[in-house]
C-alpha cells in the first residue's frame, strides 16, 4: 500500500439512509421460543422488532450475484479474502401502522425511534430536531381529539404539534418512492398516511409494536416427501404489511481512495434512490418479505 494512502481500518461515514417499506408482511429472521408463539422476530434492546444489518446486507448481496455481478458485491459487501467498502447498520421502526377507528390505520412512532433517525439523518444533510412526549401524552402531525386504536384496546386524545407536522413532512418526502420526480403509483395514500404522524411515548410505542405484529399459523412440510412433519404445526411472528423501517448506510474511510469503491457505491446510491424491489427476510417461498427500499444520498 501506497504511504501517501492513509490506512483506517474502523472508521466509517454516513453515505445515505435507506427507507424500507414493507410491501408484503415479512420475518426478518428471529428466534425459536418455548412460548405461544413459536417462532418470533429478532427484537433490539429495547424489545422492539428490526432487521439486523446482515440480514440487509445478505439480501442486497443476493441481488448483485442473481444479476451476474458478483466482483460488484464483494467491493460493496466483502469477501472471504477482504473487507467490504460498505456497513448497513441494522433497520429500526420509523413508523409503524396500527389499525384505528378514524382512520383506517394510522402511523405512530416514538420519541426513542424518533431520536435515532434524527441523529443520523442530519449527518446526510437532513436537519430535524427530536420530540419530546410525556408519558400518556400523543401528538400528531395532523389529527385531533380521541382516536382509538386497535379495535378499542388503546384510547388516546390527540394534540396537533407543528413540530411533529414539519417532521413527518419531511419523512414523507425523504422516505417515499418517485418516478420522474413524482410520487410512485401506489405510494400517494402511505404518503399522507405519513403526513399524519402520530407520536406516543416510548414504552407505550414498544406495547403497540409488540401487540401489532402478525401472528400465523405455519405447517411445516417435508423437504424431500412434501408431506406433513410430525411436529407441524407453529406459530410464527411477522412485521405487518405497510411498516416503514430506516437503516443507515456507512461507508469505510480508507475505501474513499479508491475509485473503483467509490463508483460501485455511487451506483449502489443511485438504484436505491429509484426505488429498489427485494425480497428480505426467511419466508421468500411463501410469498412474504417484499420490501422497497428508497435511499437518498448525502446533500440529497
């Protein structure tokens, strides 16, 4: 290596946050439970469900080799023989839907999750400050009043916040797909669901989230004979349809010098900016875990 070439070896910056917008109810991959439910999703510190970044980075991985560009993922992912350019940190809950008499369903997140995505999203250009909620207390970007949520089993009374209004705003923009500069077909109802953002406190939100998650029931199957297993049946937990998730995206310092790190994560920048279709998660043969994923860049 060249000495004028400094060397650095876990130092990363921030090149990006990619939304997740789960097309389909999806398993990020999780654990094995003596409980009710027997297979649940993977969940952070605080109890409440994500998608680890290597589950990410695995199926971004994939995509690359089924499109015949493997020497593209092992610049952006890594190799058995070296490093990859670029870290995904893992996708936390920016808003979650939960099913409302008034609305439908509406959007609600928390003061913590909140906090996360504002600390990173400033570091790409995007300048939001934090909301702060007091235990019981809702604020909303829009609504007002009484609105009870999940067929009657949390009541809350919402305030109307230009705060949180200027922040789901911006969330909407930054987070929703585009085609020549105008929302995706598809896309318009989620984004004024957005724009109607609903801020809880931070243990209530982990109730909500852990209450709002889909629980089916599974039949497990023979591989090779295609029949019934002797211990068939299991429950398992799934992230709903409609969940919107965030992850930043990082790229290693020392792979600046090198041109061809950078184009590749350019290009990488760029899909994602489109609006990119995959399947993430464990249950791509049932149909479950399409997720899009939008990103915008720094300065974007």
């Amino acid at each position: 290596m060249s000495e004028d070439v400094p060397f650095i070896p876990s130092m990363y910056e921030i090149v990006g946050i990619a939304y997740f917008w789960c097309e389909t109810e999806f398993f990020p991959g999780g654990e094995r439970e003596a409980g009710p439910v027997d297979l649940t999703v993977q969940r952070n510190f605080k109890g409440i469900p994500y998608v680890r970044g290597s589950s990410i980075k695995g199926a971004l991985r994939s995509f690359y080799e089924l499109n015949g560009k493997s020497s593209e993922a092992e610049i952006l992912f890594g190799s058995p023989e070296h490093a990859g350019c670029l870290v995904l940190e893992n996708a936390e809950i920016l808003a979650f839907p939960v099913k409302a008499d008034r609305e439908l369903f509406v959007y609600v997140t928390s003061p913590s999750q909140i906090s996360a995505y504002v600390r990173d999203a400033n570091k790409v250009g995007v300048s939001l400050e934090e909301v702060s909620v007091g235990e019981g207390e809702a604020l909303s970007a829009a609504l007002e009043g009484k609105i009870e949520l999940m067929d009657e089993k949390y009541s809350l009374t919402l305030k109307r916040n230009d705060h949180v209004n200027k922040l789901a705003g911006k969330i909407a923009e930054k987070a929703t797909p585009k085609v020549n500069g105008k929302t995706a077909p598809g896309y318009s109802y989620l984004k004024e669901k957005l724009e109607r953002l609903i801020v809880v406190d931070d243990a209530l939100f982990r109730e909500i989230t852990n209450s709002g998650l889909v629980v089916v029931l599974r039949i497990a199957l023979d591989y090779k004979t295609k029949t019934v297993t002797e211990k068939a049946m299991f429950y398992q937990e799934l992230i709903p349809e409609g969940t919107l998730l965030y992850a930043p995206i990082m790229r290693a310092l020392r792979s600046r010098y090198s041109k061809e790190s950078n184009e590749r994560v350019e290009e990488l920048l760029k899909k994602l900016n489109k609006g990119l279709l995959i399947n993430l998660g464990g249950d791509e043969t049932t149909g479950k875990g399409v997720v899009r994923i939008v990103a915008c860049g720094v300065g974007q």
